[in-house]
C-alpha cells in the first residue's frame, strides 16, 4: 500500500514521527488499519471526507491515490477550507478533467 511507503520513507529520512494523520475511505470509514513507523505497529483511523476534516482540521495536504474516482474525490476536497495542497498520484485522467482540476 502507497501510505506504507510513505511511512517507510520518512522513517528512513530519521523524521522524528509519521506524517500520516489518517486515511480517507468514502465508502465505509470508522475503523482504524495497521502500518508500521519502523518496527512499531501504528494505526492510522480510516473516516469519511467529512468526518477526516472535523476530527484532524490541522490536516492541510491530501494525497489522492484514487485513480477511479480522481476528479470527483480531487474535487470535493477543493472544497474544503482547510485543505491548501492536494497531490494526486494517478494514471488515466482525461485532459479536460485534469485541466478543471488546475
């Protein structure tokens, strides 16, 4: 998974702690998935866009690894306030989606 990499990286750049808050699955949030910073298991709480935004409103960067649903996910979350950064990680988009997403 994209998010462990991550977590590996930045474990291997001697960050001081993971930089992950969270993780956003719009179908079913409410659970919490298991990673590694190091050789300690982490777990990261799994919410719903709306619930990511209220409980971690010090969140301003999104990482979208959504391919499927790319503009519409990348596109709900320009709609958030406190959000100032999105990067997308995907393959695929049509050129007029990646333009209105610009």
């Amino acid at each position: 998974m994209a998010i462990q990499g991550m977590l590996d990286f930045d474990y291997s750049c001697k960050r001081a702690r993971a930089p992950v808050a969270a993780m956003i699955y719009p179908y079913s949030g409410h659970h919490v998935q298991k990673f590694y910073w190091g050789t300690c298991e982490t777990l990261l709480p799994v919410y719903t866009s709306e619930e990511a935004v209220k409980k971690r409103p010090y969140v301003n960067v999104v990482v979208n690894f959504a391919s499927s649903s790319v503009y519409s996910s990348t596109m709900k979350r320009l709609g958030y306030e406190s959000i100032k950064a999105i990067a997308s990680i995907t393959e695929g988009v049509p050129e007029h989606q990646a333009r209105e997403i610009l």
